[in-house]
C-alpha cells in the first residue's frame, strides 16, 4: 500500500511551487526592463486615468486609450476603427467563409496582437478638427434658424466636446495593428511618440449570407493587454497631493501632472517614479 505525502512534504511541495512561480515572474520583469526600453512617452493625467475612489489602499492607474471610427467620432467599444477592415484583420490570421458571418462568434475567438498607440499625433488632431467642424456645422444652421431649441442645445453640447477634446480627452490613440512588433517598428520609428503594445481584439460582422447580404467584416480593440500601470507609495503620495478625490474633470480641468511609461522587451509597461512632474496650471483645492 502506497504512502500518501505526508504534511510535511506536502507544505515543501506547495513552498517550492511558490518559490518557482515568483522566480519566473521576476524573470520576466527583469527581461523585460533588460536593455533600453522599446519606447519612453511621458503621459499626462489625460491619458492616465485614475479610480473615482482614491485611496490609500490605491495601488494603479488606468491606460486610457481611444481610436477614431470610421464616422469620424471618437472609438467606442461598439464601434470598429475605420483602419480596421477585412483585409487587417486577415494579416492578424483570421479566416472568413460563406458562413462566418451567420455565427461568426463562434468562428472567431479574441486574438492578441501588437496594438501602435499614436501619442499627440496625427490621429489626435484629427478629433479635435472633426469636433471643431461639428460646432461650425451646427452654427452655420442656426444662421437660418435661430431659435431652434434643439439646435441650441446641440450647438452647447459640441461646444463641451470640443472643450474636452482640446483640454482634458486622452490623446493616445490605437491606430494600427501587426503581428511582428520589429515591422511595426520600421514602419513607426519614433519611440517617443508610438508605442507597440499587446491588446486583445475580435470580430465584429454586418450582413448574411442567408440574407442575400454579403457579410462584412472589421476588427473591434477590445482592451490593451496590460491596462493598469502600477504606482508606487512616491507616485502615490505625489498624486494625492492634488486631492484627486475631485476627481479629473472632463471640461473644466487641464492636466494636472505627467509621468513617462517605459514598454520593455516584452512590451510590456511600468512607470518611471522619478519622472512624476507637476504640470504648470497644477493647484491643491
């Protein structure tokens, strides 16, 4: 009759698996953060979003990241980047049939692929025109009707988008994706202003073959692989300083602080500590 392990042995095995998963881990942080690192921007608040609730217990902040669909209107989840269409989404490895797109969620699984992130760039500029022309558009039609109460309203409204583009929205935005991250880098050659990134997307479909439609197929960001950037106690303290319990405004506030994040070897972030910067128009309230 055979011995079952014995506490003992037991409590070793578990400790060693421990100890095992721990070293891999810290492997793979040191790896990453081995050499220079594949690119350096310095973010601002508006692209680190903090929790609604802070406290002392806080240990993150969120990567907040946007794309422009193909209307022109800033990237919702529901919505596809007007990038990406069919023919991306095969260089990713997806594979279409004349029934994908009957029941293409059970064809189609999330996939990873290496995201670029434009940081102040091109794609930011565009926003902010399409929200500058969406003011003008309104205006020009209250020329003719200018008691229109609908269109008062509508005219405030793109009056605050804009303000929030111009002043506190994120300006990183997704605008390309690949498999081989040293490609996308030739193609994107500042480091400083995009960064590759591991993210999550899927498959998004219009139209059937059992309607007499041909399908259509365009690719859908569903998240960033690593969203959260880990803070340390002098990152920490440096924010609550700023009583962010006000929480950053979507109008009224400009950024009140940067910090530059490191993608490693791995493509995989963290934040320099030592980098936390107040910004100019930064109060205490």
């Amino acid at each position: 009759m055979k011995h079952l392990p014995g506490s003992k042995t037991l409590f070793i095995l578990a400790l060693s698996l421990v100890l095992l998963v721990n070293a891999f881990i810290l492997i793979g942080v040191w790896y990453n953060r081995s050499g220079l690192a594949e690119s350096v921007v310095v973010l601002t608040e508006r692209e680190l979003h903090m929790p609604y609730r802070w406290n002392r217990d806080q240990t993150s902040v969120r990567i907040d990241w946007r794309a422009i669909s193909s209307d022109g209107d800033s990237y919702s989840g529901y919505s596809s980047p007007a990038w990406f269409d069919e023919n991306k989404l095969v260089s990713l490895g997806f594979e279409f049939s004349d029934d994908s797109a009957t029941d293409y969620k059970k064809h189609f699984i999330e996939a990873e692929a290496v995201l670029v992130l434009e940081y102040d760039g091109e794609t930011y500029q565009q926003a902010v025109k399409h929200a500058q022309k969406r003011v003008l558009d309104i205006e020009k039609k209250l020329s003719r009707l200018v008691d229109d109460e609908d269109l008062l309203s509508d005219l405030k409204r793109a009056k605050e988008n804009l303000k929030h583009e111009e002043q506190s929205a994120s300006r990183l935005f997704v605008i390309d994706a690949g498999l081989d991250k040293e490609v996308l880098r030739i193609q994107y050659p500042d480091n400083q202003r995009y960064i590759l990134a591991y993210g999550i997307v899927d498959v998004r479909s219009t139209g059937s073959y059992r309607n007499n439609t041909k399908p259509t197929f365009s690719g859908r960001i569903d998240r960033l692989s690593v969203q959260y950037l880990y803070i340390d106690n002098s990152v920490y303290s440096n924010i609550d300083k700023l009583k962010p319990s006000l929480q950053y405004s979507r109008n009224e506030n400009s950024p009140r602080f940067s910090l530059a994040v490191h993608y490693g070897q791995k493509l995989e972030p963290w934040i320099d500590s030592s980098s936390f910067a107040l910004l100019n128009n930064s109060i205490s309230r």
